[in-house]
C-alpha cells in the first residue's frame, strides 16, 4: 500500500523557465478589468494542479511538448493572458497586451503515479511541481500565468498552473484550460470563443450602493496563524449521516451548504470565540445565471459574489446545524443581479476594499469547475483542482481507487484548534439523526 502522500519525498530536475508567447501576432491594446476583477481580495495569485496517468495511446509524445504548443495556440485567443497588468487612478486595474507570453517549466521527477496514494491535498513537495520563478509572484507588471509540466517515471505527469485572480474565475480559468486541452488534441480554435466584455461588470453612473455587502465589513482583531493544513474526504455515507442531523423540512439542501455550515460550526468552536462575538462565513457564489439576460457563454472574467452570512459565535454554536445551514442558505439567496450591480458600485465608491478575514470562515465551491475534466490528449485528469488552501478552504470532487465519489474540504487552523475541530466534526459523524419534530440535532461537546 502506497504510504500517505504527505510523507512521500522525491526530487525534481527543472529546465530554464522560459515564455510562451502565443502562436500569431496578436493585437497589442489595453483592456480594462472590470470592477468586481480588480477589488483588493482577488489580487493574488492562485494554484491549480492536475494529474494524468499513463495513457498508451499517447506512447512517444511528449507532454511538455504538447502542453507548451498548445498553450501557444490558445494564447492566440486569450491573448490578454499574454500581457501585463498596470495600474491606473483610483487603483483601477487594466491589461497590456504586450503579447510577451506565459511562463513555462519544463520538469520531471523521480516518482510514480500510484506513490501518491489517493491523490488529495496536501501535496508532498508543491513547491517543486510548482516553482516559483522569482520575481513573478507579483500582481502588477508580472506573468500572468505559470505553467509546469513534471513528467513522471511512471509515464503520467503532472501539470501545475498558477493564474492572477483579478483576470478570471474559477470557471474562467478551466474554460481556458479547456481551450489549452482542445488545441492540444487537435482543434484549430476552442470551441467556446472567449468573451471578454469586462464593461457587463463595471460600476454605474454615478454608483449607487442599494444592497448590504457584509463580507467587506471593517472587523477588528487579529488572524488566526493557520500552520495545520489537513484534507478531509467525506464520502456519501458521511454526508448522509450529516443531512440526517437537519429537520426533515431542510435536508434537501446542497451538500456544499451542508458541508459549509458543517465546517463553519465546528471551525468556530475550535477557535473558541468569544460568545458575544460576531463570526462569518463568507462563500463564493457564481453569478453568471444571475444575470437577466445571463453573461455571455465564454464570459472568463470574474462573475463571483462573496455571499456572507453573520451570526453571534455564541449563537452559531449553541444551535443546532440546521441554524447555520439557514444562515448559508440565505447568504447565497442574497446573490442577485441587482447584488453584482450594487457590488460594483461599492468597489468604486469604497475604493476596492479586500473582504473581512478576521473571524471568517471563507470557503469555495471547486466541486463543478470541472478542472478534472479537461483533457490534454491523456484523458481526464485523476485530480484536478486547486492545489492548497490557505485563507480559503475548498470544496473538491474526489474520487478513491475503489471508485467511490466523494468531497475534500482543506482546512488551515492553528494545531490546536485543529485537534478540537476533529474532535467536533467526528462527534458529528457519530450523532444520532434529529427528531422527526425538528429539534437539535446536537450540542457543542466542548
């Protein structure tokens, strides 16, 4: 049995980074962000990683190779991916398309596919499947995208991927991985055409603020140190055993709401809040179908909302799971297109503030991105999705060697709040279902 994929150690030999341009000229213009891209909490950088096996239809291609070319290809399309960010007044972010490319390594390792285990975070040696170039880290005047294929001894390999928030989505990113698998099994252009139109999320004039906007509350107090980063994998029996602990009126809930207020309960009681404090849950909501007439298909920008819910610490963990599954209902009902508008508005009168991380729980649905789906020739990735959660957890789809469907959430708390929170969730897990007159399903055991 292949050991926990934490544990495993294993070198990587990089080649010189070097820059994809794409394929053809491409025109070299700016091209403005919109103001839900440029508020100060996407201005980061985010990592994605992806694992193909063995494929011996593929015997004798080269997957950095294909990888390279295509990335080449699709550029041509998403040729803003090939330029800059710059800056503007009142902080209003903007793309030159200077055409100079992405960065791109080329690697391989010495270690096997199946050493891996059941491929979940955290990843053994990130920081070598995805190598931070210096100097490219940055958010303005900065690549893009960097790009790392690590070919593995065992035939597979494994692509690593780190995008600037402010240019896309979650589903803005896979649509152009997408694109990158489609030119790299054939296609002469991707068979979404990329939109653009940043102008469909801009502020109105004047900007009016007619919605409340809890997740960029001005919240005092320090961050949590988070050094214990762990996965957890609920399979179907899990998240059974959850729902059952709701009223029968609210089990037909989403299990990302499930699993939401599940981890943001038991977060809050592992940090041992003050009662009388607020705590917030803060999760990202797709808008694109928000919209009447919806965002173009092929819209890549930002079309996400951070919905929040807000509750007394006291209160969210005196109640039972049904109170909190209530609260992230609510919060993501909240999200209309008269919220995207009035969000808008509020980035450019409150000059693009970063949403609160003081007692918030933040957490994103990566359960539909889709990012295991996209192909390269190799078939479809084993895992796919964002390789760490730091600030934010992360909601992915996952599945055993035994074929089993199931979700990982990443988690980062201090350790010992980490060891309460295992201790809480696994109560849980033991918990008898609620009473068919709907009350508590169970109390703090803390």
């Amino acid at each position: 049995m292949a050991p926990p994929s934490s544990s495993l150690v294993f070198t990587v030999q990089k080649h010189e980074p070097e820059l994809v341009a794409p394929a053809k000229p491409t025109p070299h213009e700016y091209k403005l962000l919109s103001d839900i891209d440029d508020q100060d909490g996407l201005r980061c950088q985010i990592p994605i990683i992806q694992f193909y096996q063995y494929n011996p239809s593929m015997q004798g291609k080269d997957p950095a190779r294909v990888i390279r070319e295509a990335l080449a290809q699709a550029l041509v399309f998403y040729y803003p991916f090939a330029g800059r960010l710059r800056e503007g007044p009142r902080r209003k972010l903007m793309v030159d398309c200077t055409g100079e490319g992405a960065l791109f390594i080329e690697a391989d390792a010495v270690v096997a596919l199946d050493q891996f285990g059941d491929v979940q975070p955290p990843f053994p040696c990130l920081e070598e499947l995805l190598y931070d170039v210096p100097g490219s880290a940055g958010i303005l005047n900065c690549p893009l995208l960097l790009v790392q294929v690590t070919r593995l001894r065992c035939g597979g390999f494994i692509l690593a991927f780190r995008f600037n928030h402010t240019m896309s989505d979650g589903a803005g990113i896979t649509q152009f991985l997408s694109a990158v698998g489609e030119m790299a099994r054939g296609r002469l252009s991707p068979s979404v055409p990329p939109v653009w139109e940043r102008h469909l999320l801009m502020a109105r004039d004047p900007p009016r603020v007619t919605c409340k906007h809890p997740a960029y509350d001005q919240v005092e107090g320090a961050i949590v140190p988070n050094d214990d980063h762990r996965s957890f994998l609920l399979g179907p029996a899990e998240i059974s055993v959850l729902r059952k602990l709701l009223p029968q009126r609210l089990r037909n809930c989403s299990t990302f709401e499930l699993l939401t207020a599940c981890f943001w309960r038991c977060r809050t009681i592992a940090l041992q809040v003050n009662p009388e404090e607020e705590v917030r849950m803060e999760c990202t909501v797709d808008a694109r179908s928000k919209f009447n007439p919806p965002l173009p298909s092929g819209y890549y920008g930002n079309a996400l909302a951070y919905a929040a819910a807000v509750a007394k610490a006291g209160e969210l963990c005196e109640n039972s799971l049904g109170y909190a599954l209530q609260l992230v209902k609510q919060a993501k009902a909240d999200v209309t297109e008269e919220h995207m508008k009035s969000l808008a508005d509020f980035m450019v009168i409150k000059g693009r503030p970063h949403y609160a991380v003081v007692r918030s729980y933040l957490v994103s649905d990566a359960t539909r991105a889709g990012l295991r789906d996209v192909d390269y020739g190799w078939g479809k990735a084993v895992y796919g999705a964002p390789a760490k959660g730091n600030v934010a957890s992360f909601q992915m789809p996952f599945k055993t060697k035994k074929g089993e469907d199931g979700i990982i959430l990443t988690l980062a708390l201090p350790a010992q709040a980490m060891a309460i929170f295992v201790k809480e969730l696994d109560g849980m897990l033991k918990e008898k279902p609620v009473d068919e007159n709907g009350g508590k399903s169970f109390l703090s055991s803390l």
